[in-house]
C-alpha cells in the first residue's frame, strides 16, 4: 500500500486511461466467454440427466406406451443434445 501511495502521490502515471479501458474491455470479454462455454456445459449435463432418467422410468414402467413416450423423450433429449453440441 506504501508504495502505491508513494507512486500515486509523485504524479506518475502507470497506464493511461485508454490502456486501462482497452485491458477491462479484454478481461470482460474473457470473462463473457467462460461464462457462456460454462453455461452451455451445464446445461448439457443437466439434459444429458433428464434423459437418464427417462431411459431408467421407462426401464421401471416396462413395456406399454408410457414406456415408449419415455424412451421416445428420452431419444428427444439426446438428439438435441447433439445438435446443439456443435455450437
């Protein structure tokens, strides 16, 4: 803290304004990104569950066409898992 008092106090400028906002535009872009790749991954895991649990209600059901609506969700779920995976 000392040192940045001493630093402030004799005028010298360490960066300017410019470089400031330009390094903060860059860190926020940064920070979007990973935020966004982290969103669509946990969204992934969380379809990717659903669709695990479909396949294990309609194993439990047996046969009949509430096991058939489960599977065919279940196969929903996965296909679009794969479609959206390439974004």
């Amino acid at each position: 803290m000392n040192f940045e008092k001493n630093i402030l106090s004799q005028g010298q400028t360490l960066f300017t304004q410019d470089e400031f906002n330009r390094a903060l535009g860059e860190a926020k872009a940064e920070i979007m990104a990973i935020a966004i790749q982290t969103s669509k991954q946990v969204i992934m895991i969380e379809r990717q569950a659903c669709a695990e649990v479909c396949k294990r209600l309609a194993e439990q059901v047996g046969e009949g066409e509430v096991s058939t609506a489960l599977v065919n969700a279940s196969i929903a779920i996965m296909n679009r898992m794969s479609s959206q995976s390439d974004d």
